[in-house]
C-alpha cells in the first residue's frame, strides 16, 4: 500500500514531469527515462528523487535508491501532494522508503 502512494508523490501541476504517468501504467522504463532527464534539468528536486527510487526499488536497485532517500533526506523538507488528495513531507516519504528497503532486504 505504502509503495503506491510512495509513487505517485508529485506536485499537483507537475505530474508527468515526474514519470507520474508511466509509474502508474507500471511502465518503469519510461518512467525511469523521464525522471532521469528531469533530474539532469533539477538534480536536487525531491518529488524526481523520490519518484526515482521508488523506480529503483521496484527493479531490484536497493543501493541506488537508498542514496536517492538519503539525499531527499539531506535536504530541506518540502510538501508533496498524493495520488490520492492528502500530503505528507519529502522526509516521511524519505524515510518510509528507506524503511521498505530494509524490510525488503531482511526478508530474502
């Protein structure tokens, strides 16, 4: 439950910029290509961060996902909307992420 809310964490206006879109269609590769292109653009944006290592996390890419979390982390908190109309800071997501990856990890 959490990883789907995890996903679409994205400003209201800025959706497909955000590989918004793809992730929700499970089409991971797209989704990785225009996060990646967005974050060459905006390197430090958390929503493109975060959105990132989700994609990371659901191809197996444990270690590249745990850097993005913790650079989200690195820096100031900011508001993300939801898919699903509430809020929450890029640090809970941050945090909420890095906790998956560990429970992930732990139960292989």
């Amino acid at each position: 439950m959490f990883l789907a809310a995890l996903m679409v964490a994205t400003p209201a206006l800025a959706k497909d910029r955000t590989g918004y879109t793809a992730i929700a269609a499970g089409n991971l590769s797209q989704a990785e290509a225009t996060l990646s292109a967005e974050r060459a653009i905006f390197p430090r944006r958390p929503e493109v961060l975060l959105n990132l290592a989700a994609v990371y996390a659901r191809t197996d890419r444990v270690a590249q996902a745990r850097t993005l979390y913790n650079d989200v982390l690195a820096s100031e908190p900011v508001s993300l909307d939801l898919a699903n109309g509430g809020a929450t800071s890029s640090h809970e997501v941050a945090q909420r992420g890095l906790a998956r990856l560990s429970t992930t990890v732990a139960s292989r």
